[in-house]
C-alpha cells in the first residue's frame, strides 16, 4: 500500500481496512492494526488518512479495551502513533476521546507498563 499509495490510499480501498478493525477474528484485528501502524508511520501518507481517521477513530480508540490483550496493546501503540503524527486541531477531540477510554478502563491499565 505504501508503495502505490496513490492507487491504494482511496476511500475505495482504505473502507476495507477500516472494516477489518470490527472482525471477529483476532488475527485479523491485529494484522489490520499492524498494518495502519506502516501507514502512518510515514509522515506523507499521513495526511492522505485524514479522512480514514476521522471516520474510524472511535473503532480505533474503543480497542484500547480489546477483550484480546495483544490486540489492546497494538490498539494503544497505534493511537500514539497518530497522535505524534497527527498533533493538529483535529486531533484535539481525538485526544479527549482516548483520554476518555484509558481512564475508565483498569482492565487494561497494565498495557501501558510494556510501552
């Protein structure tokens, strides 16, 4: 997808992944995981995600809570990533709302610990 990133970065292709964030298989949630992490890693295709990140976000925060624990780290790992890629005003809501869900879950309090 990097590499081609012109065809595949779309709308058209990027519903797809987003999709697969609410697979029932977790194998699938975390290959999916690992691949938006490649994404957005790099700072040009960054912006190209905006749209995908807006419409996805709250998929993307609410995993922190994965009822699979490496799914939940991968989910956390992620989300910092966005925000150190994506620290505009945008993200500003983004932030609350992942505030929001860390600090409600003591479940998952210990993920923090491995980052």
């Amino acid at each position: 997808m990097q590499s081609y990133s012109t065809s595949f970065l779309t709308d058209s292709y990027l519903k797809y992944i987003g999709w697969t964030l609410h697979d029932k298989h977790r194998e699938v949630r975390l290959k999916c995981l690992k691949a938006l992490k490649g994404l957005y890693s790099n700072r040009d295709l960054t912006a190209r995600l905006e749209l995908f990140t807006s419409r996805f976000k709250d998929r993307m925060v609410s995993m922190v809570m994965d009822r699979e624990y490496d799914v939940a780290v991968e989910a956390v790992r992620l989300l910092i990533l966005i925000l150190k890629q994506v620290l505009p005003e945008s993200c500003l809501l983004f932030l609350s709302s992942l505030t929001l869900h860390i600090l409600s879950s003591t479940l998952h309090l210990k993920v923090f610990c491995e980052l």
